[in-house]
C-alpha cells in the first residue's frame, strides 16, 4: 500500500495508524509513504520505521499570486514524480490521507488504474480531498457528510483512525499519574502561539493551586524557551517539551486537556475518554477546528474557548471550575469515549482489502 500526503501531524498520524493495522494484519504486507519531506514526516516516519518517498508539490489555496504560480509549476513535476514512484512501487492500494502530497500521487493512480480511496479527518473536507473525491473508488470520513460534499455512494463513516498502540500505552501511562492535578497544553504539532500565551499569563491567576497542579505542555519549537523559563520562573511544577512524540504517555497522566480541535486531536480524546478544553484554531480553513469541537460541545462531551474570547481569565475560570468538580471531569471524559471509534483503523483496513478484492490487484 501507498500512503499518501501529510504535512501535519493532523494528515500524517491517521496514516500512521492505518499503516500499523493493515501490517499487523499480514506480516508479509508493505507500507511506502509518499509526502513533501517537511521535517515532521521525517521525524515522525523515522520514528515508526516506515518508508517513506518525496514529491516537490506545495499547497495553492491563501496564498500570494507569486507563491501561486511557484507551485502551478511544480504541478507537471510532481505528477511525474508520483506516476514513477507508482510504476517502481506497484502498489495494490493507494490511500490519500489529506496535505499536499496526496493530490498528485493519487490523481496518477486513479488514471492508471490503482485501486484508489482518501481518508478525510475532518467535518469540512479540504480542498484537495474535494477534488480527489471524484476520482477515487472509496471515501472514509471521520464525520457524516452531512453537505454532501462527497458522492454519496463512495462514501463509509469510519471514524477517524488512532495509532494501535495509543489506547494500551495510555492505559499504562495511567498508573503513573502524578497526586497533582495534571493539565496537558498543547496546540498541535507545531505548538500554537496564542495558546502558549495566553497560557503562560493565565499562570499568574493559578497561584492558589501552584502546590496542587501539575503541568504538561508542548509548546512548539519557536515558543520553547519563553515558555520553559515561564513555568520556571513561576515555580509551578511542569514538563515543558517542544515536541511529544509518545503523545499516550502524556494523555494517560492527564487529568484535563487544553487543546486545539485538530481531527486527530478529537479523535484522541474521544477514543481515549479524556476531559478537554477546546481552542479552535479560528483560521483554520472553513472554520473546521470549531465544528469539530462544537460537535463535542453539543454532546456534553468537551467544553470550548474560542480564539476571540480567549483571556487568561476564561482560561483560569475553566480550570479553577474544573478542578473543583471532579465530578464534571468525569462527565466529559465519559461522554467523550462514548463518541469516539477505537476500531476506526480496522474499519478501514477491512474496507481497502475489499477494495482491492473488488477492483483487482493491479500492482500483482
């Protein structure tokens, strides 16, 4: 199998997931990544042992009419790129898994006949799985396609996939929790400015639980710094990272997230049953990161910030309520589990053999 795209932890970790399950269930089964080679797919691809190709595409959709037709010229190269890599590979399936890179390597596969499908993760699919949608064989989203953006009859609610070993992982980390009160901050991969901020200043409003919580935040490479010397200097007890990779560890020991509304975040959560504070991304295409968390929110499952009204009193009231009413806690990590899939990744597995099945193994 072929699996393509990435970029973000977002795109790169249900294709994670996916990989896992489709080799656990046959030991003689490969996996070939193909992405742009940013550093957190190097990163995260090295990590898990995977294999992994780069094509030179970039993204057209925001940006300025110079980066524009920058990448318009890429396109013909990148196809190339994808069409050799797809003669080489000879996959049975290729699966798109949102990001650049997955446009052209599956646009390639579907002319030459490859069994095709994408996995979107989000309520609000992004423009390049809008397109693809009508050219691949099978479709998987995490939501139901409630605007019928996607042709109807290609279309499984699956979920959105988690890695196979996050469950048990957090499961373990659980035993290891700190007496403290644990709150895990993070915003994304690539950390997130504002929360990083706003958290930092909402500290000065904890004093009164400094000796009661403890922290755990992954910042972001360029807010690093700034935030480890901020909990420091503050005295509170916390684990300051740019960049988790075990992201279960962190979860298990948590109490209570403050989080983006990313779909692999949400699918987390709910897959793990863990009480969050959401703040969407507000530039998020489409407003997606809000739906996402509003669908939470409506279930009683998450409460929610939005960027707008974002202080480090609304962030301070949250956690001071929260940590008083364990009670509430509990209410929001036990409706959240009830809404995740844990299965999602088999689901999909179970779905590309039968794809695969249906529409001829091309690359045998």
């Amino acid at each position: 199998m072929i699996i393509a795209g990435g970029g973000t932890g977002g795109h790169l970790f249900p294709g994670v997931a996916i990989a896992e399950t489709f080799l656990k269930r046959d030991p003689t089964n490969d996996v070939l990544f193909v992405g742009t080679g940013r550093p957190l797919e190097r990163r995260v691809l090295d990590g898990y042992g995977f294999a992994y190709r780069t094509i030179q595409v970039e993204g057209i959709k925001g940006r300025g009419w110079m980066k524009v037709l920058k990448a318009l010229t890429k396109i013909p190269l990148s196809l190339a790129q994808s069409m050799a890599i797809l003669r080489s590979y000879r996959p049975q399936v290729v699966l798109g898994v949102g990001g650049y890179a997955a446009g052209p390597v599956l646009l390639t596969a579907s002319f030459l006949g490859f069994p095709t499908a994408i996995a979107e993760q989000n309520t609000l699919p992004g423009v390049t799985n809008r397109i693809l949608g009508r050219f691949v064989d099978r479709i998987f989203v995490s939501f139901p396609d409630e605007r019928l953006v996607f042709p109807k009859r290609k279309v499984t609610v699956t979920g959105n996939p988690v890695r196979s070993n996050l469950v048990e992982q957090a499961k373990l980390a659980e035993k290891e929790r700190s007496e403290r009160f644990t709150i895990f901050v993070f915003g994304g991969s690539q950390g997130a400015h504002i929360i990083n901020t706003t958290m930092v200043e909402t500290l000065d409003l904890l004093e009164d639980l400094k000796d009661a919580v403890f922290f755990i935040h992954q910042t972001g490479e360029a807010d690093y710094a700034y935030v480890a010397e901020a909990y420091e200097k503050r005295s509170f007890a916390a684990e300051v990272k740019p960049f988790i990779v075990e992201m279960a560890e962190a979860y298990g020991r948590a109490d209570l997230l403050v989080c983006r509304a990313g779909a692999t975040t949400v699918a987390e959560i709910t897959a793990l049953g863990k009480a969050a504070i959401f703040v969407p991304f507000a530039q998020a295409v489409g407003d997606h990161q809000t739906m996402n968390a509003r669908l939470l929110v409506e279930a009683g499952a998450a409460e929610m910030i939005q960027e707008r009204d974002l202080s480090p009193k609304a962030l301070a009231d949250a956690i001071f309520r929260l940590y008083r009413d364990r009670e509430a806690i509990s209410r929001l990590a036990s409706r959240a589990k009830a809404l995740g899939n844990p299965q999602a990744a088999d689901d999909i597995v179970d779905a590309l053999y039968e794809l695969m099945a249906s529409k001829g193994k091309r690359g045998s």
